[in-house]
C-alpha cells in the first residue's frame, strides 16, 4: 500500500470510541446496587454485572436517574473457572474501559463446611477467590498501562474469625484481604489505587437478625447501612487507603476479644451446642 492509499484510509477509517466506566459484580440488590448508585452519582458510567436478571431493572433505575450516563447491565455467572476472563473479553469486546473495578459479588454461610454441598463449596472459592483475583490481575493490567484505576475489594471481618460454621467463608476473606494488601503495595506507585473493604454486621438482610435486634445494633452502630458502608468505602479507595474496616470502633473491640478464645473454649461451646 504507497503512502497516498495510506492517508485515504486512515482518514476513513471508522473511529472506535472508547468509554471510562465503573464495574460493579453483585449489583444487583445490598452494597453492590449501593455501589452503583454512588459511582453514578460521582459521575461514572456503569457496567452492573450479576447472576440475577433483576439487575436490568435495577440498571433501568439508575439510568432514569441519569440520563446523561450510560447504564449497562450483564447477566454472568461469576462463580465459574473462567468468569474473569469472559467478563474481561466482553468489556473490550463493548470497548468499556474500566477506570474502577469493584469486585462485591459473593455469597455467606453460616453452616458446617462438611454439609455445605460441593456446588456451593466450588461456588465460594470462585467468587471469592478466583474470580476478583483474575479480574483485577486484567483490568489492572490496562490500568497501570494508563497510569490510572481504582480497584475495590470486598473482604469481611472474618478474615481474621477462624470458627466453625465460617470456616471456608472466613478462610477466603483472609485470602483477599491479604491479596488486596499485596496488591496495594505492588501498584500504587504505578498510579492504581487497590483497597480492602471488611465490615462487619450490614443491615443487607442477609443475616438472621431479628427486627428488634436489628434495630438496637443500628441504634448502638454495631449495625451499618449499607449506605453508610459504601460511602466509607468509596471514601477510602479514592484517597488510596490500603483498608477501610465498618464499623471500626465496634469490630476492632470485637477482634480484640475474639483473639483471646483458645480453641479448646471453642470445642466446649460446640459440644455444648451453643455455636
């Protein structure tokens, strides 16, 4: 091709628009539509990913809220071998850039780990795992070619709760939290941001709370908002912070004295059938 049929054809040549958006996983109900809501309202376009086809009309909520945003949303099973991946291809496929990535999609149980099934024990360790850990290694990829980006993930304070009933819960939770931290260091002097969000009790529904309880733990802020969790941790990623804990004062007390259980005390109360 000589230089002149060069010119005409990149002068022609259609011209590919690429979009900065936010992603958020398990958008579609709790902290993850929370997420979205507050992402929109800083301004991002969004792409809102969940296994739930409710998500298009939590999607079609936000976008009548912001008209001048693009809304997207996706239905995706996360909590397979090769999520990450897929979700990383659509979004260049679509040509989203992801400025930030918020990996919330999970799942929570409080049940032995030998009577939970091998579909939900797979399901846990792809979710909370293997999943955020893809995702951030690609999109964190382009973002420290840019020099820009924002990746949020969803720990717990169970990362540091090793009991029964939450063994495979907690025991993933560690595995981001001490990822996320590692992350952090590694690529913050390439201009990304990687933070560990771990809190506590969400008024989400969730867990088994009664109402009463429930409304006494919000009144005493044992209990958070969801609301009030996200904008602590937006808050916290775009000022770099490595971890932001809600509600800090009550689950720093609760840790503290978590720690001081032996586990033998620990046998007892199972024989005695307490916890």
């Amino acid at each position: 091709m000589d230089l002149h049929m060069s010119i005409i054809c990149s002068t022609f040549a259609p011209k590919i628009s690429i979009m900065v958006f936010a992603l958020v996983t398990g958008a579609s109900s709790g902290m993850g539509y929370c997420y979205a809501q507050a992402l929109a309202n800083r301004g991002y376009s969004l792409l809102m990913v969940s296994n739930e086809e409710a998500i298009h009309t939590k999607a079609a909520l936000i976008r009548d809220a912001y008209p001048a945003l693009d809304i997207r949303s996706l239905v995706m099973n996360l909590g397979t071998p090769d999520a990450a991946k897929q979700l990383y291809d659509y979004c260049h496929e679509q040509h989203i850039e992801v400025e930030v990535l918020i990996n919330n999609a999970g799942v929570y149980h409080d049940r032995d780990i030998l009577d939970d099934s091998v579909a939900f024990n797979e399901l846990i360790l792809y979710l909370h795992v293997v999943t955020p850990t893809m995702l951030g290694y690609y999109f964190g990829h382009d973002m420290c070619q840019r020099g820009r980006g924002y990746i949020l993930n969803m720990s717990s304070i169970t990362d540091r709760i090793a009991v029964q009933r939450l063994g495979t819960y907690g025991a993933t939770k560690a595995y981001l939290s001490a990822h996320t931290r590692s992350l952090h260091i590694e690529l913050r002097g390439k201009g990304v941001c990687v933070t560990t969000v771990r809190p506590g009790a969400v008024n989400t529904g969730l867990y088994s709370i009664n109402s009463t309880a429930t409304k006494i733990g919000l009144a005493l802020g044992y209990i958070v908002t969801p609301e009030h969790l996200v904008k602590r941790a937006l808050k916290g990623l775009f000022r770099g912070r490595a971890r932001v804990t809600v509600p800090w004062v009550w689950n720093t007390i609760l840790l503290f004295f978590v720690a001081l259980i032996p586990t033998s005390l620990l046998r007892l109360i199972r024989r005695l059938g307490i916890f």
